[in-house]
C-alpha cells in the first residue's frame, strides 16, 4: 500500500489485478489483431520457458518434499522467471538477436495473465511455494480488520498515535487543538 505497509487489502488487491486485467487485455487484442503474423513455435516457446524454467521444478519438489518445504533456489527460479524485467530483457534480446516479432506477445500474456486471472506475483521466501495462508499473515489480518471497539482499529487513521500526530500538525499550523485530541 505503501513503502511503509507492505500488505494489501481485498480491495487494493483487487484494484491491482484490475489493472494487471487490463494489461493483459491489450496484449491479448494485439495478439489477436496480428494473430497470421504469429510465428506459434516462437510463440507456445516463450509462454512455456517460462514455467518450464520458472514454476514446475518447484512444484515438483514442493509436491515431492516431506514437510513442503522448497530450497530457496527454487523460489528464485520463479521470480527470475515471472519478473517483468526478465520478460522485457528476453523480448528486447530476441528482437535485437533475432528480429522484432509478434510472437513475443506471449511473455506479457503469460505473465499478466498470472498476475491478473489468477493473483499470483513474485514469491518470497517465508510462505510456501504453492499458495497458502500464513499464520502471521491470518493473525494480522484478523487483528488489521476487527470492528470498532474490539479493541483494534478500523483503519490505521483512527489509531491513537495517527491521530495525535495529526493533531500535532493541526496545532502547528492553526496554534490550536485539532478535534481528534487524544490525551496519553
């Protein structure tokens, strides 16, 4: 949400697929607009390299470990692989090494359509490789969305310290107390 607050919401989630949708929309309806220009060879080889490379050997060995754990190679693999700077640099290789085609649509689709149909992004290391709810991450949540007066906000702006240091801007710039006053 922010460089502070490294999490999303439903709703901000949502939005970020949206856009992901969108994305992939574009490339989706050129791909289709040149679809007799597509060399498909080309084409089912860069949408697949990147699972191939990038998503089933840490599948496989997630499926195939004991208590599911997955080196943490494997996790590089994937973000290596699911990155939009490694597609781009694929891309501009193979349009500079190669030539310029549109068969290299395939990247942005495989990749947008991860991101945008299915919700899935770069993995960090501390949550499983296949998806999966981490406790922390349930804790938090829970205690992030409690009703009012359950003993946790609603929104990090009702918090006691939000609104003291809100208040102590207002009464820089207006020499009064703001009407969020909260006494320590």
């Amino acid at each position: 949400m922010d460089s502070r607050n490294l999490f999303e919401t439903r709703t901000t989630y949502a939005l970020h697929r949206a856009e992901w949708l969108v994305a992939l929309g574009v490339s989706v309806v050129l791909a289709l607009a040149h679809l007799e220009d597509i060399r498909w060879p080309v084409f089912v080889g860069f949408f697949a390299v990147i699972d191939l490379v990038g998503y089933l050997p840490g599948a496989i060995r997630f499926r195939r470990s004991r208590d599911g754990r997955v080196p943490k190679g494997y996790y590089v693999a994937y973000n290596t692989m699911h990155s939009l700077v490694t597609g781009a640099v694929m891309a501009g290789l193979w349009a500079w090494l190669v030539e310029p085609e549109w068969a290299l649509l395939a990247i942005p689709i495989h990749l947008l359509g991860d991101r945008g149909l299915f919700g899935n992004s770069l993995k960090p290391f501390g949550i499983p490789f296949e998806p999966a709810t981490h406790p922390a991450f349930s804790d938090f949540v829970g205690t992030y969305t409690k009703p009012e007066g359950q003993g946790a906000p609603n929104t990090p702006e009702d918090t006691p310290q939000a609104l003291a240091t809100a208040n102590a801007h207002q009464s820089e710039r207006t020499g009064r107390r703001g009407p969020h006053a909260v006494d320590s």
